[in-house]
C-alpha cells in the first residue's frame, strides 16, 4: 500500500487539531486568565477582614466617630411668633432642626448657631440616646453667629475644645450633626483652606474650610480633628444647589473659645473698639499711595473724639501692626481690636507719608450702634 495514504488520516487530523487550537486558543488563554482572576478577586475578598483590621485610618475614623456622637446633639425650635418674627431675618420654621455639641457635660452648655436658634419661641436639645431636654436659657452673639445653650446636666457626654490655629490645610476632619433631619451623621474630609470670608461682611469670619459633606441641618455641629476634638462649628454651605458641594465653612474653635466664655459668664460678648473706618488695598492701590505693601489696614475715617482721634491717628494712614501683633489684611485688623479688652492701652504701628510711627491708644467698649460713633 502506498504509504502516502497510511499518513493521510493522520495528516488530516493534524489539520484540523491545529486549526481547532488555531481558532479556539485565545477563548483558552482567557479561560484561564479569567480562571486566574476569579481567584485573586477571591482571596482578596477572603482578606477582607485582615485588611480591615490593618487599615489604620479606617480603625482611627470608626474610632473618633465612636468617641464623639455621645455629645452630638439635635437642636429642636419653634418659631416666635407676632412682632418677634418680624424682626428675624433668618428665622427658623417651626419644628425646624439644626445640630449642636455638649462642651460641658457638668453645667450642662451646649454650642451651636446663632441663627439655628434665632427668635425662637423654645428651644429643645435631643440626645444621642434619644431624650428630650428643654433649654434652661439660650444666649447668642449674632456677630460670630455663635450661641450657648443650657440644659440640664444629667448623664451628658461633652467633647473638649480644640486649637484651631495648628489645624493646617490637608488636616483630616469629620463633621457630625443631624443634616436634613437625619441624626448622628458622620462625614468625613479635611482642612481645604483657613480664614474664609463668606456671607455678610458685617460679621466677624476667619472659617475654616472643609470638604467634609455639610447639608442644611448640620449647622451648630461640630469639626472634629483626629484627636477627637472639636477645632470648629460648622456654620455655613457654600453652593449654587444649597445643598453639599464640598464647601463646608466651619467656625473656628478659638473664637468659639472666647465667645461663649462671655456669654456664658455675662450673657453677651464685650468687644474692643478704637473709632476707625479702614479698608483692604491691592497692591495697585498700594503702589499708588506709596505704601510697603498692601498688608494692612487702610484709615478711610476717624470718629471724632474717639480713641484713635485722640491719639493723633488720621485718614489716609496705613496701620501696620497692633499691639507688636503684624496686620496681615484688614479683616484681621478688626479681629484684632475686636478682642482687645477695654481700658487697655496699646501701640499702634503705621506708616503715613514717607514715614513710620508708632502711637498709643486706649481701647474703649464697642458701642451697640456703630453708626452712632462715626455721626458728626
């Protein structure tokens, strides 16, 4: 037999072996890095737990969170009612809910807004077990936007008051509060920036920014640094929609610090007053003047009779520092005299002409109408 013929099956079957790996291997190949991949996805879900256990931020989030939520509060108002309400430009809406923080379990304060009790006809705090406690009194200052509630002190939980000057830009933060009438929400993120101006000029601002999810009802709760301690009261929202964009603005802890020390021991806030008017310049306008810079306050006027009138300070001059402290903007200027003591005497650095001298003024008391100071 003709051996050409003997190899012919076999020939044939090799063909079609090889035209069948030819076609059908990459469907193997990627049986197998699927085969491959299904098991690596496996075990890594199997070591879920272990990575849990391992991750050290999410141990130090759950935590802070655990620490913290005790002394988180839900602040409960009605709404004044008759000639009260018409003079609440913010006044919240009957049953209306915004957050708040136990700062002092043993007397029973408790911080928040000032515009989250703002001409309230009552004023309820609701713990983190769910009681009900009615506020004994409530002060606010209106200026930082900044009130202190007190309840009764049973079986509270507080969170201590933080610095709020070493917090840096990149710090992580949680927020918690009660947003959009859900209690006991966490969120978390970080410093974005300091000293934030935002909303009416008329207040005193130096906020902390956060990207930590802040929704209506959050206002009053606390910013809790990793340490689980509050470095500000979430205050504000900055968004087209009103609701979070990732620009929270949180009241930093410091100015909580001094404000409610006053209205806790005196029931309103006592600020530092010199009788200017003063503005920002750019460094354009700092050019044209012939200033150093554009660090400082420009003196646009002078109360008659007041402090800085008396101590020769005139329109036109450019205060430099306050009391050996820089004046690194206008607005820190006002937050400067604002938390000087009256009666206290201080050196004012400033430079006029070609000139830089330093003068003596003695703080006085802020007046309630500051309109008032400046009338001829």
């Amino acid at each position: 037999m003709n051996s050409s013929k003997l190899w012919a099956p076999f020939i044939v079957i090799g063909l079609l072996v090889w035209c069948s790996l030819w076609l059908f291997a990459p469907m193997l190949v990627d049986r197998i890095s699927y085969a491959r991949e299904s098991a690596r996805q496996r075990a890594i879900i199997e070591n879920l737990p272990n990575l849990k256990q391992a991750d050290g931020l999410s141990m130090l989030y759950r935590e802070v969170s655990k620490a913290v939520k005790p002394a988180v509060v839900e602040v409960r108002v009605t709404q004044a009612s008759g000639s009260d309400r018409r003079r609440i430009s913010r006044r919240p809406e009957t049953g209306a809910i915004g957050s708040g923080v136990v700062v002092d379990r043993r007397n029973g304060y408790v911080v928040t807004n000032e515009h989250v009790v703002s001409g309230s006809g009552s004023v309820a705090v609701v713990l983190a077990d769910r009681r009900e406690l009615k506020a004994e009194w409530v002060r606010s200052d209106r200026m930082t936007d900044l009130a202190v509630i007190k309840i009764p002190p049973r079986d509270l939980m507080d969170i201590p008051l933080g610095d709020s000057d070493v917090m840096e830009v990149g710090d992580l933060v949680l927020a918690v509060g009660s947003p959009i009438r859900l209690p006991q929400t966490v969120t978390f993120g970080g410093i974005s920036a300091k000293g934030r101006m935002y909303g009416q000029s008329d207040k005193y601002q130096n906020y902390l920014q956060t990207d930590a999810a802040i929704n209506h009802g959050n206002s009053g709760g606390p910013l809790i640094n990793m340490g689980g301690e509050i470095i500000g009261i979430n205050v504000a929202i900055v968004s087209p929609s009103g609701t979070s964009a990732g620009l929270g603005l949180a009241i930093p802890s410091n100015t909580v610090k001094q404000v409610i020390g006053q209205l806790i021991s005196a029931g309103k806030v006592t600020r530092g007053f010199i009788g200017l008017a003063f503005q920002a310049v750019d460094l354009k306008t700092a050019k044209e003047l012939g200033l150093p810079h554009s660090r400082g306050a420009l003196v646009t006027m002078v109360a008659s009779d007041g402090p800085a009138d008396e101590a020769g300070i005139k329109e036109g001059d450019f205060i430099l520092s306050v009391d050996s402290q820089p004046v690194t903007s206008s607005q820190e200027f006002r937050h400067i005299v604002a938390d000087i003591v009256p009666g206290t005497t201080i050196p004012i650095e400033l430079h006029r002409g070609e000139e830089t001298m330093i003068v003596s003024v003695k703080i006085i008391r802020q007046p309630e109408d500051m309109t008032e100071a400046f009338r001829p």
